[in-house]
C-alpha cells in the first residue's frame, strides 16, 4: 500500500495541519510520499526536514507571527499603488519565517521519503511540482506568493508564484506516483457564507479557484478508472482568516490543537475505502455565532509543573434558543508525561454546582481521560474568574491534583474573549452583547 500525504494550502492557519499530522503518527499512519500546496508548502518542509509533530508543534507556538510581514523597499511604494508590485516581499518568509519553523532545505533534499512543491509557472500557466531533490527556500516562498500580497519570483524566462489559482492540492502528482491512498489534508474554507468587503471576496475566490480545481481533478482521475482511496481531514467550521492570527485573535497552539481534534474526528470513524470523490469531499458547516476565550492553569503534579491550556468555544444562540454546547481543545503540558499532550473530543460539561472541561489525552499509546473541574458560587453577581480560581484536574485512574487561575492568567482569559462565527464590526459586536446580557458564567451553565 503507498500512501501520499496531500498538504493543501491555508496561509499561515496551516499551523492547524500541524496537529493533523501528529494525530496521523500517533494512528501509525506512515506515507511514502508528501506533497504540499500553498501554505502547505510549510507542513510539507517540516516534515520533509525530518521534524517530528511534537517539535513542529513548538516551533509554531515560537513563531513570532508578524514576521511573515514584510515590507518592500519605500520607493516601491513612493510609485503610487498603481505601480506597486504587491504590498510586501518574500523575505520574511525566506529570512525568518521558515529558518524559524526548522525547515533545512539539505535536509529536505536529502529525505527518505519523497517530496513534491507545487509552484506555478506564471509563463507557461502551469502547476509545477518541483521534487525535493531540487527545491530551495526561495522556490519554496515563491509557492506561498499570493498576487498582490507578495511579487512573484523571476528566475530567468519563468515567472514562479502561488499555484492556489490553478490547484491547491496535487491529487494527479500523488497518483501518477502510484499512491493507492491519498490522505488529503484541507483547510480552505468550503461552506456557503458569502461575505462582504475585499478580504473575504479574496478569500471567496481563493475557495472558488481550489475547491473546483480538486473537484475537477477528483472527476477526471474518476474518468480513468484508477483505483484508490481518499481520505478527507477537513475542520467541522470554516478556520479563522490570517487576519484574525496575525491579530492575535487566535493563536498557533489553538490552531494545533484544532488540528488534531478534526484529525481524531475523522479517524474515529473513517473506512478504509476514504470518502466520496467529489464536491461534497471538503463541505464545511457554517459555524453559529459565538464567543471563544483560552483559559491557563497551573499546578504541580509528581513534583513536576502541570499545565492545562485550552480554547473553548461557545455557542451564543441569539434566539434563546439552547445552546448545542461548548466545545473545548488545547494541550497539557507536564514533562513526566513527556512534554505537551494535545487534547482530543474536548467538550464542557455544566450542572448547578459547577463546570467542568472534559477530553481525552493519549499518553503511553492509550487514551485517557482528563476532566478539570470548577466549582461556582452562589452568588450569581460573581464573574467566573473571580469566584472560582481553583480547578479540580484528574487525569485517569488516580492522577489527581489542583491547578490555579492566577490573576494574570484569568486577566489574559479576560482579554482573549472574541467572538467566531460573526462577520464584520456589527455581528461582532451583537455577539459580544449577547455575551454581556447573558454572563459568562450563564452562558456556560445553561443546558
């Protein structure tokens, strides 16, 4: 059985395959050839660099972020917009930005296991899949260049930039190189939101221009007759933009550990034979609205720090509605149990007398549960982090101790609120209302 790994693009949210990727290496599933698109390009490097998943993990939650910023010489921009040639260059990317995520171009040429980066030709108007054997990291930025964002690369007649608007996922490269599975992981958004203003209509077109060029190619591989298995990891919701990380309004350890509660999700239940091969392959749900905050314990346990970190995301129906419930993911970090453990089926439970975080974390090769519990006062005039600092943690049979809210973490909490599913300054802010009529506390209680 060969198996490709198909790394499609996403920008910098592509820090959530991350988190795919090691839910796959702890399932045992190994591939003989990796393949990556856009900012699939990044995962693909990584990996392709010899990284494992827990030190692609650290290697994101280090990055600083805005260095995939970076600014063109001020003449360029003394041209008028007109004449400017993309609002920024590649030498964040190049300088920075993969250095930083480990990806070591002699290594990923000198991989065991076969690599391709895909990197449009603008002259010829083709999708180039350049091997590893012969990539470098200015071919690889070229691959990330989105038109007007960032110039393209110029290497004698052939014009390299980002392939998305032709494919952003190489499904025919992994079968023309005998891939009898092809584990397809997607975070291009595909629901049916049409937002407004340039920033999504961007994205849209992005959407647009990758999921038909998938569907086109699922299609005509159908048309062959050529067997083979696809398997989709995909998340449940539309991801949030880079807008939204290069605001910090969600972070690289949340979008990790996204990652990997959607990979456990589809492995959970995925049949050898994948999914469909065609256009409902990558469908999203539109998410409700709601509001999302990230919340940090601390403890010891065994004598060691232990650290529960986790996102959790709550549902504001604005009908009165009940709510479908929070969710929950994140990590524990605690070095007896070798470093950070991401969290997987993460889920908030609630009764009069308190809530309560519950998930699963893999240690030792098997599952097992951890609840981290807080108790609330009567007063119902308290807010949650001041009533209830103290949170209860047991993890399995036994293991149990007690973390803390310290003050600058529940203030960090406090400042992390933001609302997810809600579009443009008035949604947000209509989330953010319903938020402050209902309470935080309320709205994690009520059924």
């Amino acid at each position: 059985m060969r198996r490709s790994l198909v790394l499609a693009g996403g920008g910098m949210r592509v820090a959530w395959q991350t988190g795919v990727v090691r839910a796959l290496r702890e399932h045992g599933v190994t591939f003989d050839h990796v393949d990556g698109t856009s900012g699939g390009i990044m995962t693909a490097g990584m990996l392709l660099s010899g990284q494992d998943p827990a030190e692609m993990g650290r290697r994101w939650s280090a990055l600083r972020v805005r260095d995939f910023s970076s600014l063109l010489p001020l003449s360029d921009y003394l041209k008028g917009p007109w004449a400017l040639r993309a609002l920024g260059d590649a030498d964040g990317v190049v300088r920075k930005v993969l250095p930083a995520l480990g990806v070591d171009v002699d290594a990923v040429r000198s991989s065991a296991v076969a690599g391709t980066f895909n990197v449009a030709d603008f002259a010829t108007k083709t999708c180039v899949a350049v091997p590893h054997t012969d990539i470098d990291l200015e071919l690889m930025a070229a691959g990330m260049s989105l038109p007007l964002f960032i110039p393209p690369l110029r290497r004698g007649a052939r014009v390299w930039t980002d392939a998305v608007w032709i494919k952003d996922a190489n499904v025919a490269e992994a079968l023309r190189r005998g891939a009898d599975e092809v584990w397809l992981v997607w975070c291009i958004g595909n629901s049916s939101y049409w937002g407004d203003g340039p920033l999504e209509q961007y994205v849209h077109m992005i959407e647009l221009s990758a999921n038909g060029a998938l569907f086109a190619e699922l299609e005509a591989a159908a048309g062959t007759g050529r067997p083979f298995a696809l398997h989709v990891i995909k998340p449940g919701h539309p991801l949030p933009l880079d807008s939204e990380f290069l605001a910090g309004r969600i972070s690289a350890d949340t979008l990790v550990a996204m990652g990997y509660r959607d990979a456990w999700e589809y492995l959970a239940s995925a049949e050898p034979s994948g999914v469909r091969k065609d256009s409902t392959c990558t469908v999203m749900r539109d998410p409700p609205r709601g509001v999302r905050f990230r919340e940090r314990m601390r403890g010891e346990a065994g004598g060691a720090e232990l650290v529960l970190d986790v996102t959790v995301e709550l549902p504001l129906p604005a009908d009165g509605s009940p709510s479908p419930g929070a969710r929950l993911v994140g990590h524990v970090d605690h070095e007896p149990w070798g470093g950070r453990v991401l969290l997987a089926d993460g889920r908030v439970e609630a009764d009069g007398a308190g809530v309560e975080y519950v998930a699963r974390a893999r240690l030792d090769g098997a599952w097992q549960e951890v609840r981290a519990r807080r108790d609330l006062a009567d007063d119902a005039g308290l807010d949650l982090w001041s009533d209830a600092r103290r949170v209860a943690f047991r993890a399995g049979d036994g293991y149990a101790t007690e973390l803390e809210l310290g003050l600058r973490d529940a203030a960090r909490a406090l400042a992390s609120v933001e609302p997810y599913g809600a579009h443009g300054f008035r949604d947000r802010a209509e989330a953010l209302a319903e938020l402050a009529r209902v309470g935080l506390r309320r709205a994690l209680t009520r059924p």
